[in-house]
C-alpha cells in the first residue's frame, strides 16, 4: 500500500505515530469487549480447565501466527530485520524475565497491555500499576536498572547464525509456521465451541490477534517508503509504555513513532469500548496489602518484560508469530512464573479461603439458625 500522501501530509515520525494510534485503537476495543487477558487464560489452565479464558487468547494467539505467515509466504511481508530476528537474542534475559514478568502479572492481576486496557474503564489499580509499571521498564531500559539488565541479558546470547528463528533453527520447511498457526486455531475454535464462546468473544479475539498482523504490515510498507531508518516491529507494550511516559513526562525525552502512537491508542479504544458497553465503572485499591501486592506486581513486569525482550503481547503474540525463539522461551518462562507465583501464593490463599468458608458452613449446620446462618459462602479475595 502506497503511504506516500500520508507521509506528504503529515511527515515520517507522524505517520508512524499515526498508524500506532489507529491500531491501537482498534485493538483496545477487541480487547476490551473479548476480555482478552494471557494471565486469565494462564490460571485457568493451571486450575484444570480448558475454558473461555482459554480459548480466547489460543484464538489470538493463532489469529497472530496465521496472519503474519501467510504474508511472509506470500512475499508480501519481510521481518528479518525486525529487532526479534536481528543481530542476536538473549536467552538468559528471556528465561529470567519471562519469569519475572509471568509473576508480576498474576500479583497485578494483569500483563502490561490488559493494565493498560482496564485503566481506561475506570479502574484505578490498573492505572496506578501501569505507570509504576511503565516507570520501572523506564528505569531497566535507560535509569538505574540498566546495568544490571546488561549484565543479565548479555550472560547467555543466541547469535544470528541463522539461528534466531524456531522454523529455521529446527530446519522445518517454508510452510511450517502457516500449520502450526492453523492447528492452534481448529484447537482454540474447539475449545471455544465447548464453552459456547460468546460473539464478542470470538471477534475481539481474532481481532486482537489481527491487529499484531496490522502492525506487521504497516510498519513493513512504512520501512521502504520512509527516507529516514525505519523499524519493523508490531505490538508490544513495555517498552512502549516507558516510551509514552517520557514524551509525555519531557519534551523530546522519545521520538514521535509508532510506539507513542500505540499506547495512546488503546486507551481511547478500550475508553470507549467501555463506555458503549455499560462497562466502564471507578474501583479503587480494597486495602493497604493489596496495594503492596499491586507494587511489586508492576516492578516485576517492568523489569522482566525489559529483560524478556517483550511481554505477554510483545513476545507472546508478536514474538510468537515471527517465531522467534528467544520470543517463545519468554513466553514459556511467563507461563511458569504465573504457575509458580499461583500455586505458591494465591492457590494457597483460595484453600484457607475455602477451609473458612467450609468451617463456618458446617456450623450453621450445628446452630441451626443462629448467627452463623448469615455467613456468605463466598470466598474473599484480597
């Protein structure tokens, strides 16, 4: 597609912004009508269950690797360049992050984007998570934590020998990629048929996935039209949100590009997603300790989603469908340090929770109907 009048009109640096902001748009609005979240569908795996949560982001996830290897196959996209499949990857840096980043997203209750996302619907939380979130990615890409990211990331390195992608490094044939992408969606198309997967559920999935397609190609056409260097890359949310914060925070502390359109961009979208749909609402932290949980939870994101090279988007969607392996190695790693955050914290929680509950229940059995008669049987959760 010929963005040269866009370019004429607006400029380079603003096109590339432009184009984050309508694609992020878009995908604040699948995503906040889909409730697509990789930290929802994670515990829901982990408590034995194949259910929407689930089937949603396997849905986004194969909407993603489909779409990107169809026009790789088709000649009509090209991201060897792109950052994931350069020069070298980092696999120390994506098992040690990938971990911290899976963790801190089940303290938060939330990866980076689905903070972002839940922010624009009136939840405070989210918005205080995120910026703390977006602040330590800040710190651990250019603040005090830049040492330290270095000397992690750079103790175990996966140099371009041809060996920074899954397809290649496994000699796999040219369509690999395009079969893998397809038996994920007759698997999550499956899954979601099972928990009658509502309408908005199946097209903010596949939409959200689409999106990682869009950004692709976009920034793709925009890299041989532009006369200034312009990066391959598609959505991802840690070191966009640092990005945002600072051109925001000081004047000309980030370029004008499409990460500080992105961001922006899923505000408004999911804001008014919120809005059509009844769904926006204020809420605010319950007490002291759940903030505390809140706090760590977005440090651990910012500072792994650095080091991992992406979070569960960034890496796990876009990462995932150009197959990049330190990409995939995030990906596993934050799926682990979700399920050893959850069954060493919250899994214990919702058993003491039950106990409780249990126990209050067998005496309103002995009472009769005394007080305990008016006990809920609902578990509280911090």
């Amino acid at each position: 597609m010929d963005f040269e009048w866009l370019i004429d009109s607006l400029g380079e640096a603003e096109t590339m912004a432009f184009g984050g902001l309508v694609l992020g748009f878009l995908f604040g609005i699948f995503a906040q009508r889909s409730q697509f979240c990789l930290r929802a569908a994670v515990l829901e795996f982990y408590q034995g269950k194949l259910g929407p949560k689930v089937a949603i982001w396997l849905l986004t996830f194969s909407a993603a690797v489909l779409g990107t290897q169809t026009l790789l196959s088709m000649g009509e996209l090209d991201i060897s360049d792109s950052r994931m499949l350069a020069s070298y990857g980092s696999l120390s840096g994506a098992v040690l992050g990938g971990i911290l980043f899976g963790s801190g997203m089940v303290l938060a209750r939330g990866c980076g984007a689905r903070l972002l996302v839940l922010a624009a619907t009136g939840n405070l939380r989210a918005l205080f998570s995120g910026l703390l979130f977006a602040t330590a990615a800040q710190a651990t890409l250019r603040g005090i934590f830049a040492p330290a990211r270095d000397s992690v990331a750079g103790a175990w390195l996966l140099h371009d020998d041809g060996g920074l992608e899954v397809i290649s490094f496994l000699g796999w044939g040219e369509y690999a990629g395009f079969y893998i992408g397809l038996g994920c969606a007759l698997v999550a198309i499956l899954i979601g048929i099972k928990n009658k997967l509502t309408t908005w559920g199946w097209i903010g999935a596949i939409g959200v996935g689409s999106m990682v397609v869009g950004g692709w190609w976009f920034t793709y056409h925009m890299s041989y039209q532009s006369f200034e260097p312009t990066q391959v890359e598609s959505m991802t949310f840690t070191g966009p949100s640092a990005d945002t914060l600072m051109y925001f925070l000081t004047p000309g502390g980030a370029p004008m590009d499409f990460d500080v359109g992105l961001v922006p961009g899923v505000f408004l979208g999911s804001f008014l997603a919120a809005l059509a749909s009844g769904t926006f609402k204020l809420q605010g932290f319950k007490d002291g300790r759940s903030m505390v949980r809140y706090i760590i939870g977005a440090v651990f994101m910012g500072v792994g989603g650095m080091l991992a090279g992406g979070c569960a988007v960034g890496a796990g969607l876009t990462g995932g469908s150009a197959f990049s392996i330190t990409a995939w190695i995030a990906l596993a790693s934050m799926w682990a340090g979700a399920g050893i955050t959850y069954f060493s914290l919250d899994r214990k929680a919702e058993h003491a929770e039950q106990a409780l509950v249990d126990a209050q229940a067998e005496g309103e059995l002995e009472v009769g109907q005394g007080a305990g008669a008016a006990v809920s049987k609902e578990p509280i959760r911090v």
